[in-house]
C-alpha cells in the first residue's frame, strides 16, 4: 500500500492535468450539439490508456457513441479477469446560470475541484485508469487479466452499447464486473454498492391548438394544455404518494433483502440539501422509498412563457419528461408502457397526445460474498482505515444488468461520491483526496483478486 | 369618403413604408433587453407625428416607458375633444423557431403582412396617425380638438402611464375615448367594442431543496417541486371547471348586460385554431365564458429539464405564471391576493412557496349611446358597407379603466383585427386592405364627431 501510496503523490501534479484534461471536454451525450466533443473524447481516452498502461486500447463504433475497449495483449489463463466498466459521457449543464464557474474549465475552491463530470463518471473511470498505469510504471506484472470498456451514453440511456453487446460478448467476457461510479458510505466510511435501480423514461405532449392563443380573447373558450397537463400529472398520484398507473407496483421481486447499510438522517438531509418536503409512499421507510420501491419523478415540466415578466398567452402545448427508478424484476418496458397508457387514457378529451418512450433499463443486483466484494471490501479498508459497508444505490447504471448477463460477471459497484458531489446538477464536484482513495482501492484490489 | 380614399391609395407605397419603418423597432416592453428598442420606437414615433399632423408630438417620461403625447396647440373650445390611446410596444416573440420568418422584418405573403406588432398594435395605432396626416395633406382643418396619447407599457401592465395619469389629468382631459385595439366582428363585418375584461398577473414558485437533485440518488427521499406544482395547480379548477380560489367570483356586477352580439362558432372555432377542448364552466354559454365571467389561465409552466433527451433530474423549483381575466365590479388586486392567499395555503408544507403580484387592471365598459359610439359605427358603415355590431372583448386593455376615470372620457373600441392574426403568438400579421378600412373609419369619425 505504501508504494501505491508514494506513486501517486510524487506523480500528483501531472495526473492532475491530465484529469483536467479529461475533465474540459464537452462530452455531454443527450445533446447532439455536442457530437464532436464526445468523439474527441473517446479519442483521447483511447490514447491516454494505450500510453499509459500496459493495456491495447481502441475505440470500438456502435450504432450511437463510441465505446473505449481495453484488454491485455496476453491474457493468461491462470488469472482472475476483471472488467471495469465506466463512461466518459457527461450530465447537460443546464441550469447554466446557476454553475459558479465554467462547467467545462476545472477549478479548485475550498479544496473540491468543480466540473461537470469531476465525479461523474469522469473522476471515478480516471482513478480506475490510474491504477492500471501505477501498475505499469510500478514495473511490476498486473495481477489480473484486466479489460476496460468505458462508454460515452451512459446518461443517455446507453443505447449503443446495448446494441454492440451481443457482438463484443465475447471480448467482454469476465469472471469479475467493477463499476466505479457510486459513492461512499459517508464522509469518512467507504462502501461497496451490490444493486441499482432500473430505469425508464418517456416523455408527452398535449396539444390544445395549432398555434399560441390570446389568454383573454380566447380565454374560457380553449382549454389550456397547461391546465390539461397539471390536471393530467397530478393523477399520477394519490394522497398516500402511491403511483396509480395499473400494474406499477406488479412484479416486485418479494423477497427482503438484508445485510445492507442504509444512511439517511432526517436532520442532516435537511441542512445539508435545504429539503424540508419528504417523497416516498406513506408507510414505508426511507429505506424502502429509495432502494427497494420504484418511483416515478417529474423531471421536466414545461408549457407557455416563462422568461422575464408576464405574457398572457394560452400555449399550444404543454410537455413533460417523466423517469421512473425500477426495482429488481421490473421490465423497463412493461412500466413504460403501462405509464404512457395512463397518461393516454386519462388525457382530457380533445387534447392530442403524443408519447415517447425512451430505451429503459432493468435493476441490477451483485453477490455480496463473491471474491471482488471481498476484494474491494478490504482494499477500501486498507486504504481509509474505516470498515467497508455494503450498499444498494437508488441511481441506476442503465447497462450493468445487460452487462453482467453479457459476461457472466458478478459485478460490484464502488466509489467515492458523495451526495453533496452535485451530480446531474450544477457546481458538480468532487476532490483530490478521494480520487486518490479510489485509485488506492483499484490498485489494491488488483492484488487481492 | 372619396377624397379620404383615393388620398389613402396615392400615398399607399409611402404610407407603407412608413408601417415598415414602425414595425421594425423591436419594442418588446416586457424584456428589459429591448430597452434601448422601446425608447426609439417612441422618439421616431412623436417625430412621426410632428412632422405629418397639424398636432405637436412630445416624449412624456414616465416612471416606466416614455408616452409619446400629441395636441394641437391651440384647441377650440366649440369643438369636440377626442383622445386616441393606443401603445407603440409590443409582446414577447418567442417560440421564435415557430415563425416563419424575422418578427421584425415585416414581409407580406398571401396579401397578409407579417411582423410582430402588424396589428397589436402598431398596426392599429398607426391608421389613426394616418387619419390625421390625411386631415393635413387634404388642407382642411381638423373639425375636432385631437389628441393622442400612445404608450410603451401596454403589454406589460401599463405601469408608466398609470404612475403619471394623476399628473396628466389636465392635458388628456376629453369628452371622448377611442381605442383603436380591437377586432372586427367576422372577416366582413365591423364592429365597435364597448368593454373588455381586466386583468390581473401573478407568479408562483416552489422551492423544494438548494439545488437540482439527482432523480436516482434522491427519488423516494425528496419530495419533487415538479409534482408539488402540478398538484397545487391542479386543485385551482373543479370538475366543473369551476376556479376554486376563495372569493374569485365575488363582486360580479349582477346585471345582465344585452344589445351585444357574439360570435362564436364551434365549428369555425375547431377549424381555425385546431381546438378539440373548450375551457370555461359548466352550465355557462361560450358568450359568458368569453366576456361575462372571470378566467384563471397558466400563461406558463416551468421546472426542470425542458431540452432534448431526458435529464434525471429532481429540480430545485418550479414555477408558474399566472394570469386571471376580470369582468366588472371585480377589484384585480383582491382577486391576485385571493389567488395568492390560495397557492400559499394550499401548497405542500415544506415547499418554499414565492409569489409575485404583478400590477392588475379593472374590465371597463362604454355607453353604448353615446356620440363617439354612434360616429365610429356609421364610419365603419359606411367604410365597409355593412351594419356595424356592438361587442364585448375577453381581452384586455389594462389601463383603459384608468383612463376613462383620469380623463372624464365616454370610451370606444374600435377596429380591424382578427381572431387568426396571432396577437401575442407567432406570425401576427395584418393586411393593409383591413388597415385602410381603419385608417378610413377613423378619418371619416373625426368629422362625424
């Protein structure tokens, strides 16, 4: 560990550049403005890796963004073979006025490094790199067969990689999964994350007229698509916070899952996050509402003016986009389906409905004895002298369940995040010192595999 | 008629011009960045008329935009004094990638001149400024005391000219009212408007935590303001279309008012505007609905991600702004507070709830026997040959109650827009047919009067 350590700190100064490097591309995969920046990305990704570590790295088309794919030249049959998967895609920026500083040009203030990506998944794939170089330039045998496929939507619902996964099954084959892109237990205790959420997503629309109406001469004559959405949306749920789309709640796997640390402290969410209003359904925990119940959440909402003062308009249409978090044995399509037939079937009369359904994924679960668990248990306790607690996220990894039955793996997930790291959101960050935990904990766990 | 005809058609190529010149400005009053737009719209306009009338055009500061004032300088006690008001700023252009083209280059196709503020109301203003340029290029002199007062507020609550009314008193001091903002009754048909409904404005917004969220990590924990708003504003209206707000419906005038004609044809309507759903209330005529009983519009809706894709987002706030349509006797800022006292008491407890009252407006009426009245429908009659309707208008024209009580005035709407000229949505248009017509109508009441 103390070599692990030393390497890291002596060579601090470039890694950081290089991070920042990473850190200044605009890969951002939901918006197709954005294409070339993506691309670029995957192109020096490729090369940082193939200059780095002793891996043969490419950069592998799909039929959406490219995947950067990493193997040893000489696998050798006696070794464990362990994949990291990780993306190299970013969040959108907006709200951008909110950001303090520009999103795409890291800054340290107060010791966290802000950026766009500085956490997610960009600070978390670059410390799983570093190991693989501290590997190489350690002079020492990596201890592992070691693969690498890093891909560039997995905010936007990975569709390329699910399309390539049948065709690279067999590159891609592996005894082990690691996905650093969680977070920690809490500020100081390390965590390994064995599940996530599934996910699914869709969007509609209601058209009222053809075009922009006059609020006052058409006003009490048109029904306004806003009022027709608000009144739409807010059947989503009862008075209990329960989903009332048929079949929501259908296929819940039964059994209880325990030996699982959940952190949620009322009055430290309240400080920290300014959240007074809590969500979830009425009786049950907290616990529950975030890992083992699925969701449904507004995650956009729009119709009419909304710029400065007041325009007294009845908007042609009026839209939403809708996510629901999924739990083990849900079908992403299923639920998707069963919410866009709601929305349909509860429209208003009159109002044109439009629906999209994007590609949804399922929930994923790891197995908390299996070897990697053990490995990266230890190595993170090595590494922060604290015990390593077992976690489920309530985020969701779109691809990890189609992965682990792609390569047969059992998966872990792992990570340094930590719920004030601002990802999805504006002033994300993250800090040196737990870049450096991560990269310690990979390092490490090569060795205990 | 003839002489004011045929000047009209002589000077159509520079008239039209001079429309073109006015249309270009981009006086939008509601952003504050078309400020320095707005202030040049007034200098050219009182130059305008300065230069084309016998009257003298002064820029009036105000604590908001500049009116720009015109009198003739030495009124004759014998004659009849009439102010014009109208207003040289217009609406908000977006969703701007719906017009077809630049909303500040007018540009004529199908014999409709399309432009941002063709009809609402530069178009509509600018004919009565062509009145009087006719009564000078013809040599006669004016058989009237003439005055205008055109402000920059209109659109965004007319706060300016309300501010200064109590010291204008004096000089707007008139027997009669023309406000020259109104529509026709069919494509054919002219119509004189005896009244138009008030107004008041407001915004709300929800804050649920101190920055956007991340729907995964925070889905079943934090409870979203895009569904704290959706539920909120969904409980303004009862199944019977009924607005819920206490007292809303308070104050009414109880009088039936008769002898006014409205139109509305279901059919047309769907055809025109592609309207399926009609708003208003239950057991209430579409006449009513329109003119006789107050609205509560969401002029917009707004939180979280609205671009492409999905972003899993929980957001920190969302918003909505509001707009209620007052009918006589109803108080705008009893009402706004009544809306306001609504949303804050009904909101989730735990939401941040902000408003804003903007500044309202009372509904107005005129005497429909009064002498502008009778010399405003036999123009129009005798302009376009077919008997002239007496209506109420759904709109609004905040200040008019204002004016009306400032100046003494009996008050008249007049003229030649349309339901489909888009007034505050994109690809407003007017066409100079419909203009002529108003410019006729105006020229030909000043001798009436």
């Amino acid at each position: 560990m103390k070599d692990i350590f030393q390497w890291f700190r002596e060579n601090s100064p470039e890694l950081r550049k290089d991070y920042f490097k990473f850190l200044r591309f605009r890969s951002i995969s939901a918006d197709p403005a954005y294409r070339s920046e993506v691309l670029a990305c995957a192109e020096w990704l490729k090369t940082y890796i193939q200059e780095h570590t002793t891996l043969q790295a490419e950069v592998l088309e799909t039929p959406g963004y490219p995947l950067v794919y990493a193997e040893g030249s000489r696998p050798d049959a006696h070794k464990t073979t362990l994949l990291i998967y990780g993306h190299y895609d970013v969040q959108p920026i907006d709200p951008i006025e909110l950001w303090k500083s520009d999103p795409f040009e890291p800054v340290e203030r107060d010791g966290q490094i802000f950026a766009r990506g500085a956490v997610d998944d960009k600070g978390q794939i670059f410390y799983a790199i570093l190991a693989a170089r501290y590997w190489k330039e350690s002079g020492r045998q990596l201890p592992i067969n070691l693969k690498f496929c890093i891909e560039g939507e997995e905010e936007s619902s990975s569709l390329g990689l699910a399309k390539a996964l049948p065709h690279l099954k067999g590159r891609l084959r592996a005894q082990y999964l690691l996905v650093p892109d969680f977070d920690q237990f809490d500020a100081r205790t390390p965590a390994i994350s064995l599940g996530a959420r599934g996910m699914v997503s869709l969007e509609v629309t209601l058209t009222g007229s053809k075009s922009d109406l006059h609020s006052g001469l058409h006003g009490g004559l048109a029904y306004n698509p806003n009022r027709a959405l608000v009144e739409l949306l807010a059947q989503l749920w009862d008075s209990e916070g329960r989903v009332q789309v048929d079949g929501f709640y259908d296929d819940i796997a039964e059994t209880k899952e325990t030996g699982y640390t959940f952190r949620f402290d009322r009055q430290q969410y309240r400080k920290e996050f300014g959240i007074e209003a809590l969500g979830g359904e009425k009786g049950k925990t907290m616990e529950e509402a975030n890992c083992f119940r699925p969701t449904l959440e507004l995650n956009g909402i729009g119709g009419g003016y909304t710029g400065a003062g007041i325009k007294t308009v009845i908007p042609a249409k009026a839209s939403a986009k809708i996510s629901c978090r999924l739990v083990p044995s849900q079908n992403p399509e299923k639920v998707g389906r069963a919410v866009e037939a709601f929305l349909k079937k509860r429209a208003l009369p009159g109002m044109r409905v439009e629906t999209q359904i994007y590609p949804g994924a399922y929930a994923f679960r790891g197995n908390p004895t299996s070897k990697l668990a053990g490995a990266v248990s230890q190595a993170a306790e090595e590494v922060t002298g604290i015990p390593c607690k077992k976690v489920l996220s309530g985020a969701s990894i779109p691809i990890v369940a189609d992965l682990v039955k792609a390569t047969g793996a059992e998966v872990v997930g792992m990570g340094y995040g930590l719920p004030e790291d601002n990802i999805h959101a504006p002033n994300e960050c993250f800090d040196w010192p737990r870049l450096e935990k991560g990269f310690a904990t990979v390092a490490r766990t090569f060795e205990l595999l």
